[in-house]
C-alpha cells in the first residue's frame, strides 16, 4: 500500500487558469495591504519619535536640519503615513467585497443593488 505524496494532492485538485489569476490577484491586493499597513504605521509614528533628529537627512546642511524638525514637515510625512493607511483600508475591504460577491454567484444570490447601475 503506497502512502499519497504531496505530489498526488496537488495533482488531484488542479485549478482553473482563472481560478489561479483570482488567486493570483487576491495575494497581490493582500500583500498590498499589509505593505500600505505597514509603510503608514511608520510613517506616523516615526516622525514624533526620539530617532528622527537623528539620522543621516537632518544632518546634510543646516537650512535642510530647520526644515527636517519642523512640526509642519513631521505632520506632513505623517499625513502620508495617513494616506497609507486609509489605502490600506481600502484594500482590505475591496478584497473583502470581491470574496462576498463572488461567494454570492456561486449561490445565485441576486447582485447588489449598486453593480446594476
């Protein structure tokens, strides 16, 4: 009696070429999202931490180090971590919409009142 390998599992169980783009597409948005999580959260924070006065940009020339401690640039950069993180947000629940929607075909559930427009 032979043991199955992983080999056979795979093999058994193909997908279709649009069921891997699906799958394909669903890990780009999903690593999209953790990478706009990620980039916001520094962005916000680091600029009002203890580290920022001290690295290799502030330094450059004096005019550049006003410019670099400056509340308004800090709250500029961490208005970008913002614009990441609502990215982020977006991301997650548009993958979110896509899996419901495509739950909901599979069933024969009628489509959301908003796609018939």
């Amino acid at each position: 009696m032979a043991l199955a390998g992983p080999r056979d599992a795979v093999s058994s169980r193909t997908l279709s070429p649009s069921r891997r783009a699906r799958r394909g597409t669903r890990l780009v948005g999903l690593l999209l999202a953790i990478l706009c999580f990620e980039m916001g959260i520094f962005l916000v924070a680091f600029p009002w931490s203890s580290y920022w006065g001290s690295n290799f940009f502030s330094w450059l020339t004096p005019a550049w180090r006003s410019v670099w401690i400056s509340p308004y640039f800090r709250g500029a950069i961490s208005g970008l971590g913002l614009i990441n993180l609502y990215l982020a947000l977006l991301e997650i629940f548009r993958l979110q919409f896509n899996q419901q929607s495509r739950d909901d075909d599979s069933t024969g559930a009628k489509p959301h009142p908003a796609e018939n427009s």
